[in-house]
C-alpha cells in the first residue's frame, strides 16, 4: 500500500466534477479530505497509474498533481486528522 | 404611518407576482401555474364572450388546479422531499465531505476544532551537532 495525495485546480466552472471526486474517495474507501483541493488516500497503485486513472475525468484546463507521501510529515490539524495519517501504511 | 405601504407600492407588490422569477422546485411551480390559472379564470369571466364560454374556461381551470392539488397531494404522501428538491438541494446533496472515511465533517465543524501539531508520528528530533 502506498499514501498518495491528490490536489488539482478544476477550472470549468460549468462542468460536474462530481465523478472525479467519487473516483478519488471510493479508490479504496480510506480517504482524508481536510483541504479544499487536497486529498489523501490510501492505495495499491503508483503515483503514475493513479492520476491516469483520473485523467476521465477532468478537463485539459484542469490541473491534478498526485504524489506519493512519505512517513515525514508536520502542521497544524485536528487531532482525529493527525490519527488518521498516523494509522496508514506509508 | 411608519410601515404602512403605500398605494404604488401594492401594486409593485402585486404585479412582482407576475414578474418571471425563476421557478426551482416543483412545488414553486405549481404555485405558479395555479396563480396563472386564476388569474385566467378571472379574467374571462369579465371578458367579453358568452356566458357558456365563460363557464366552460372556469371549469376548465378549476379542473386543472384540482388535478394539479391532486398531484402535489400524492406527491406529498410518498415523496415530499421531491417537491421542494431544487437547485439547492442539488447542490446540498452533492456538496463535498470533508475529514476522513471514519468521519465527515462539515468545513465549518473543521474549521471550528482546535489543530494541533502531530505528536505521534515523529521520532523525538536528533540532536544535531554542527560540523567541526
């Protein structure tokens, strides 16, 4: 398993994202979504394989960046945050 | 009198009922077709046509408003939330959870909790020596 964090800026105004944002909370069902345009997730896939898996469902304006995250992290979140981070499998 | 409207503005008042605000639920919908209807129904019987005609257009529109109540009223047993699902709702239903899987939260009950830094994850910091 690896933790992946997903941010994007979505520039279509008009346009539904709903199913990106589906797609992204139930990959795997475990998701932390404690930012505007970030979230957290745990998954199976890459970085790569992931954000291509996202590519359906945004727009050549938009921008999506996916990152796999490392056990080395700090700032500033609710406790339940902080639990939920620490409970992964990195 | 402090409050009490004047005549221009009950008749702004009155033709703003007519004006074409947008319709966003079923519901707002029907109350307009209804008000439609009876101010139609109204207005023909002044009209100058025959009596006959006359009857026949108020009977016309008082069907349709019975089968318009009729229709509210199944609606209302079964689904009520259907009648007032608009925009708004739309946009309530689809709004974006926020925290984790274990539990959402709105941004609002976020923002309200108190953060803290994480004390968990870390190892204690090494004490760093500076380079001779």
């Amino acid at each position: 398993m690896s933790v992946l964090l997903v941010s994007y800026a979505l520039r279509n105004n008009t346009k539904d994202y709903s199913p990106l944002y589906d797609a992204i909370k139930n990959h795997t069902g475990l998701w932390f979504h404690y930012f505007e345009n970030i979230w957290i997730i745990e998954s199976t896939l890459t970085a790569d394989a992931f954000a291509k898996s996202l590519y359906p469902f945004i727009e050549t304006t938009d921008h999506l960046l996916v990152i796999r995250l490392q056990k080395e992290y700090q700032g500033w979140l609710p406790k339940e945050a902080w639990e939920w981070l620490n409970n992964r499998q990195y | 009198m402090p409050g009490e409207m004047s005549f221009w503005d009950q008749i702004t008042r009155v033709i703003s009922l007519f004006a074409s605000q947008e319709v966003k639920t079923p519901l707002s919908f029907v109350f307009r077709v209804s008000l439609y209807l009876a101010v139609f129904a109204a207005l023909a019987l002044f009209a100058p046509i025959t009596q006959p005609f006359k009857v026949g257009i108020a009977v016309c529109a008082g069907s349709l408003v019975f089968l318009l109540v009729a229709f509210v009223a199944v609606f209302g047993w079964f689904k009520p939330t259907n009648l007032v699902y608009g925009e708004a709702g739309h946009r309530a239903e689809r709004r974006l959870e926020f925290g984790t899987n274990r539990r959402s939260q709105s941004i609002v009950e976020i923002e309200a909790t108190k953060s803290e830094s994480n004390k968990g994850q870390l190892p204690p910091p090494e004490k760093i020596e500076d380079d001779v």
